[in-house]
C-alpha cells in the first residue's frame, strides 16, 4: 500500500529536493503548457544553484501575476500536466516552486527604465490582462492610462476568497504599476470610445457581469449575486451564521460562494443542472468545497424562488440527460412532475456571465463578447481586447497571455503607424 506523507511544501528542504528532481528537459512540454510562456526549467536551474534573484526575474517577466497564480493557477491542467517527471514517478510540483521563489523574495522591479515614444495607450480595466498589458507597454516605451470602476487588480484583488488567495499576493503583483509613465484612473467609469479620443491606441480589457436568473422570484430580498457576495465576504462585512443558502451553479464562482457561505457560518448546498463530472469547475476546487463541508445536489434545476417578503425557499425540477449540446455535454430536460422544495434563507444565483453592453462600436459574437483576431484586435482600427470580455480562457494565467498578446499587437501597431 502506498503511504502519503503530507509535506511542508514552503520548507527550504521540499523545494530543494522538487527543483533537484526536475529533469531540466530541452524544448520543455512544461513551458509549452503553461499559458505564459514561464521558462520553468530555466527558473528551476536558479533554484537550484541557489540563485532566487534570478529565478525570481525569469518567473515576474513572463508573468507579472505570477504571485497570485502562485495560488489560484489549476497547474494539474497546465505545466504540471505535461510533466515528463511524472512518467518515472510523480511531476514536479512547480507552481509551488515559482511560488516560494515569489514569496521568499517580496516585490522587485523588473522592469528596466526605457525612453517613452510620444505616444498613448488607454486601457479599460485593471485586471491581470489590463496590468499585464500595461507593464508590457512601458517596457516598449508606450505611455499608458488605466482606467477601472471597481478599484484595481480585478477578480484576484476583489472577489477570489482570501481563504484561497492571500491579498498579500495580488498586492504584490499589483505594486509594478507604481512607475513614471502608467496612471492610474482608479473609479473611473468608461464605456465608449468616445471618451477616450486623443488616445493612439485602446485596449478594453473589463470585467463581466452575471448572468440573470430568469425564474420567478428571482429579486426578492435573499437572493444575493455572486460578485456582491464575494466582494462583502472579502470586506468582512458579512455573517450568514445559522443561515440555509442554496448556490445554484455548478463553475468555479459557485464553488467559491458557496466557499466564503459556509466560512461565514451558513449551510450550503450546491445545485447543478448536470452531473458532477460535466460541471465546469476545477476538481480541486470540487474536493476543497466538498472537504469544508458544503453539500452537493446534482441533476436538478431551479424553476421559481419562493418566499413573500423575501426568500424562504427554492423550488427544483429534477433533470435528466439526453445527449450532448453546443457545449460538448448532454443536454439536461426536466423530468416532468419530480418538482420539490428546498427551504432556503440565502440563494446565490451563480450561473454564468457575459460582457457588458459598453463599447457598441466594436463587433461582438452571438454570446455578446467581443470578437478579436488571433492578434487581439477588435473590428475597430486601432481597439484591441482582452481577458474575460473576449470569451476565452478564464484563468489568471490566461488573462496574462492575452494580455501580453494584445500589448504586443498594440506595440506593433503603433511601431507602424509612427
Ligand atoms: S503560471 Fe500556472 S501554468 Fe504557468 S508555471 Fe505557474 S502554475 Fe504552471
């Protein structure tokens, strides 16, 4: 029988004997299959050889979130996945390298001083894809605006349980923007092109909005938005001490709800109109909610929320699954007559978002996220997008490369255009 030794996995002695276990693999797969590009095996050989300022500025350069993906990147999807250590034994835990060479080290600069060009960028929202492209903008000489309504660092610093991501982290990855030549228009509000002419180039990288729970009941007081939930629980502000809250959804923003629920003292129950291996969450998000005690029903759907002056309970229709959708996954149908009542306090409706109507002069697809080329460009010369509103990707490590993506289009464009 196998025996697991749980490890310290922030100890000098785990990293050592991880990054001496690397194989340090030419054309690495690791690398490939990390969206950003990081040189892992390059970081892991400075590790090694007890150089962290080096690894250090291998690992910030091709992720300027790399902090915070220290935490919260699904690296059994990525790099780790691709590992060929894991053909003779176990992969090379690297997020948790990159991440102790992050933490050890703090913040440090590396981005090196350049000449500006004359020229100026506006980007609209300041998460991962919007800072990334930022920091890679100065580094071409490209002077650049920042704008976001919701304060700076997007989901990682606002809706992200700090159970999962210590705000340490996203502070940290956050600070490189503190340097002559990028400004920060923190609350400022921008939804057309037209507020920002005298720009020579705009990326739009904002956030989502939910998605509408369209059943009856559905505004009554109790049923809270996930972005509002996981925003006051980030404030402290909140204590669902002895309440029922019913999370219906079956993503990661649903995991996470139904995580700062139970924190906040409520009994969760997660509904999901599918079975649990369809759902489109991360398997270690699934067992973290599952081992924090947050209950799970599956293969049922809501169809009205109850309750008179505010909600007292959740009416379900169980489903059943015929074959496979748009989406690749069975289509789930209502059973007819199975209709029952869950009797809830709190429902947080977390089933999916889209890109908000701003910015009607760019082309958007038939989900209403904006279309962009390979490069990142919108259908609007001289407008480029990226991060969540382009209906790609979804991680933090995805947000950064096409962040990185659309910068280099943007510096391309203006490189042609002087
Ligand atoms: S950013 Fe994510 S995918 Fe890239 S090396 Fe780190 S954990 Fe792996």
């Amino acid at each position: 029988m196998k025996t697991i030794v749980l490890e310290n996995q922030k100890s000098p002695i785990f990293i050592y004997r991880e990054a001496d276990r690397c194989l340090l693999c030419y054309d690495p797969p690791c690398t490939r299959n990390c969206p950003a590009h990081i040189d892992i095996p390059g970081f892991i050989y400075h590790i090694r050889s007890g150089n962290f300022e080096a690894a250090y500025r291998k690992i910030k350069s091709a992720n300027p979130f790399a902090d915070t993906c220290g935490y919260v990147c699904p690296d059994e999807n990525l790099c780790q996945k691709e590992c060929i250590r894991g053909l003779i034994d176990e992969p090379i835990r690297i997020r948790e390298l990159h991440s102790y060479v992050t933490e050890t080290l703090g913040y440090r600069d590396v981005i090196e001083p350049v000449r500006l060009k004359g020229k100026k960028v506006a980007i609209v929202g300041a998460g991962p894809a919007g800072i990334t492209a930022a920091l890679k903008l100065i580094e071409s000489g490209y002077e650049v605006h920042i704008f976001d309504r919701n304060g700076i660092g997007g989901i990682p610093s606002a809706e992200i349980p700090l159970g999962r991501l210590p705000s340490e982290a996203v502070q940290r990855d956050i600070m490189a923007l503190k340097r002559p030549g990028i400004k920060v228009y923190d609350g400022k509000e921008i939804k057309s092109l037209t507020e920002l002419e005298g720009y020579d180039a705009v990326l739009l990288a904002f956030g989502l909005v939910e998605r509408d729970l369209k059943i009856p009941g559905a505004d009554l007081p109790g049923v809270i938005g996930p972005k509002e939930l996981l925003r006051s629980a980030r404030e402290e502000k909140t204590d669902f001490s002895g309440k029922r809250a019913v999370v219906i959804g079956g993503g990661n923003v649903a995991l996470d709800s139904a995580y700062v629920l139970k924190e906040k003292g409520a009994h969760v129950l997660i509904a999901y109109r599918r079975e649990l291996k369809y759902a489109p969450s991360w398997t270690k998000e699934r067992v973290l909610t599952f081992l924090k005690g947050v209950e799970f029903l599956y293969l049922v759907s809501p169809t009205e929320i109850l309750g008179r002056d505010r909600v007292e309970g959740v009416r379900f229709v169980r489903m059943r699954l015929e074959k496979a959708d748009e989406s690749g996954r069975p289509r789930a149908v209502p059973i007819e007559g199975s209709q029952f009542v869950i009797e809830a306090d709190v429902v947080v409706p977390a089933i999916g978002e889209t890109a908000p109507p701003y910015f009607p002069e760019v082309r958007r697809d038939e989900r209403g996220f904006i279309l962009v080329d390979e490069k990142g460009r919108t259908s609007k010369e001289g407008v480029f997008a990226a991060g969540d509103l382009t209906g790609e990707g979804g991680t933090v490590v995805e947000a950064v490369t096409q962040g990185k993506r659309a910068a280099h289009a943007i510096a391309e464009y203006l490189g042609r255009s002087s």
